[in-house]
C-alpha cells in the first residue's frame, strides 16, 4: 500500500509524458504509485510510457475527458493521499517529500499546496500564484472597490492579502527547502473560500491532499471538459483550512521539450480558451454568485468574467457569442471601456474571421511589447514564437475553412 497515489490523465500527450513521468520518477520521496489514466490517446502516447517501474500502473478508456479520467484514477488509488499531475508539466524532485513531512508534523489538516513556477520563455518564469495575489486579483478589487485583498496594516507580504497566518517552516522541512535552495520558504495557513472569487489561489498538480478529503468534496464534476479543478479546489478551500508552502515545487510549461508548440493544446488556450472562459464564467455562478445575485461585489467581479468570455469569444471568431457576452458586460458594468470599445467594434465588423484575426493579431503584438519591455524575452524570440504558432495553427485553420 503505497502512502502516495498520483492521478496523471493524458490525452494525446506523446512529446510531453516522458518529461512528466521521470519527475515523478525523480523524487526524493519514494513510496508511491503513479497511475497514468489515458482518455484514449491515437498519437502513440502508450508507447511513450516507461513500463519499467514497477510503481506505474497504466489504466485506458475512450475519450470522455480529463475529469472523468481523474476519477477513475481516484477510484482505482490505493493511497493514503492523493496527489495530481498533468502530462504536459513536471515536479521538482523535492515536491512529496515536502508535503509528506508537512502531514506527518500536522495530521489534523487535510490538504497542502506549494508555489510553483510558470515557464514563459526560455530560462524565463515567474511565480504565478504570487503574481495573481499581488497584481492581478488586486487590479480588479480596486477596479471593483473591494477592500478584500487589502494588506493587513504594516505588511507587505502579498500572500497576507489571501492568508491569515505566516510562519517560518520548523525542523520538519526546513532542512529540505534548505536543500532545494529556498531557506526562507514560509508556511501560509487560513480559510481562504470567499478569497476564491477572485480566481485561481492554487494549482491541481502541486495539491496532496488525504484521501478522506475527497469524501467531503467529491469527485471532479464530469459534465465539463475544462476547469473544473477550480470547483474541486474551492470545494476543499470551503471545508478545510488551506495550508500553502512558499517553495516552488513544480514548473507549468506551455510548450512540450525542445520549446516546440504542444502538439495538443492546454484545456485553457488555444481554440479550447473560449470553453474554458464559459467554463470559468458558469463555475463563479455555481460557487459564488447564483446564491447571492444582491451582492454588489459579486455582481461586479461577474461583469469581469463576462468580459473575459466576450474576448475569448471574439479572439477565437464566436461572433455570436462575443456580443451576448459585452451586451451582458456593459449592462453590468457601463463603466468598463473595454467592454464598450470591443463591443462596438464587433457590432462594425460583421465578418467573424476579420474581427477575430485583427483582435489576435492586437494581442499578440500587446504581449510582445510587454515581454520586451520586461526584458522576458528578445525580439528573435517574440518573433520565433510568433512564427512557431503560426506554423502550427495553419492546418487547422486550413481545416476550419472546409466546413
């Protein structure tokens, strides 16, 4: 009975498993079983896989989504924690053995997440929860005039806009951050549910949480194809205390080895960004604001995730469904000029593949700039980046056109 079973679904994931399979492969932390769920993969994926392990167990069914293979994962764990991966990303080799010596001094809590890095360019990544609590979400509370990611009077420590308590990590882990060369890294403990309107506080693939949990939240809901690790985690956030390490412990990629464009794409980017902002957009509703439709908060954040389906919608040639949604957003929100310029400029532009190509190409143009001027990244690599995605995207355009 091994302590920790890892849930990896996969689909299509042939230039990226390997990499996430030897991370595993690569902890520190040795008493677990890996059981990779593949959602009926036809690009060979099963070859890819290292049978070698005796701790891997392969389990395969049709198509029926990422979540529903999560699912059976769960049900076929034998663990007493359960942890998660995505194929297309990896653990630092230090990642269980932290989170196992975190449940061993604190047995009464029930889930544990880390930072994690974001790989946006070459030797290039930023800490990603850290910047949502300390730009993104703060952004849209002042947009909104929310006081509830205010910093507590006299600190300046981000994540206290989300946590209630900070605490340097005792004997029981600080010789292993010390070791992944991160020696102040801080334990964050509260009750962050309400906090969750604001997005995304953690990530699925650096979660461990106890088996047990699972009986209170449930299982992933199966009727959506994207984003509903966001209800899951919310759910865990809503019935127990949140407790996060300031140790990076995983790297999200969005290319696969070599900096080459993933040969299947994130459930949130590319042609699938539109399902997932819809996705975002009915999870807010479910969690948040069906319950509480007075709540002027709440209605205002709402007016955000409409804009941001509108964009999606737009960015991707809905037509339709980019009006419906800033017609919505400028109703809720008459103040958001976003929202106002974009909707006039799709009720000028009634060809769908103009306005959503000229939109593209605005964005991309806006992310160059704003790499360069952050110094992210050079011109050669923008500019590769670029042409990397055109090259990938031109079959399927090609495809779209047909039908």
């Amino acid at each position: 009975m091994p302590d920790v079973s890892i849930i990896l679904p996969t689909y299509n994931r042939a230039d990226t498993i390997p990499r996430a399979i030897e991370s595993v492969r690569d902890q520190t932390f040795a008493d677990w079983e890996l059981i990779i769920v593949d959602d009926g993969s036809t690009d060979g994926t099963a070859e890819r896989i290292n049978k070698l392990d005796p701790r891997i167990r392969i389990l395969r069914q049709e198509n029926q989504g990422c979540y529903v293979a999560r699912n059976s994962g769960i049900a076929a764990a034998k663990g007493r924690f359960i942890a998660f991966l995505d194929s297309d990303d990896e653990w630092l080799p230090h990642f269980l053995e932290i989170a196992m010596a975190f449940f061993e001094w604190s047995p009464s809590d029930y889930f544990l997440t880390t930072e994690f890095l974001e790989r946006v360019g070459p030797e290039t990544f930023i800490r990603h929860d850290h910047y949502n609590v300390s730009t993104e979400f703060p952004r849209v509370a002042r947009a909104v005039g929310s006081r509830m990611l205010d910093l507590p009077s006299g600190e300046t420590d981000d994540y206290l806009r989300v946590y209630s308590t900070r605490e340097r990590l005792g004997a029981w882990g600080r010789a292993i951050a010390e070791r992944a060369g991160h020696p102040n890294a801080a334990l964050y403990r509260g009750r962050i549910f309400e906090k969750m309107r604001w997005g995304y506080l953690n990530w699925l693939p650096i979660t461990v949480l106890r088996r047990e949990a699972i009986d209170t939240v449930g299982l992933f809901p199966s009727h959506y194809r994207t984003a509903a690790d966001f209800r899951f985690l919310a759910q865990l956030c809503r019935h127990f205390q949140a407790n996060m390490i300031t140790l990076p412990s995983a790297i999200k990629h969005r290319d696969a080895p070599g900096d080459k464009a993933l040969a299947q794409d994130h459930l949130a980017t590319g042609p699938n960004e539109y399902r997932y902002a819809r996705a975002k957009l009915a999870l807010f509703d479910d969690m948040f604001w069906n319950e509480r439709r007075g709540d002027k908060e709440l209605s205002a954040i709402r007016a955000f995730r409409l804009l941001y389906a509108g964009r999606t919608a737009l960015k991707w040639g809905e037509l339709e469904a980019a009006r419906m949604h800033l017609r919505d957003t400028c109703a809720a929100a008459p103040h958001l000029w976003r929202a106002r310029l974009l909707r006039l400029w799709v009720e000028m532009v009634p060809a769908s593949r103009v306005a959503s190509a000229a939109y593209r190409w605005a964005l991309r143009l806006g992310n160059m700039r704003g790499f360069l001027r952050a110094r992210k990244a050079s011109a050669g690599a923008c500019l590769g980046r670029v042409v990397e995605r055109i090259r990938k995207r031109a079959p399927e355009v090609a495809k779209n056109r047909q039908h």
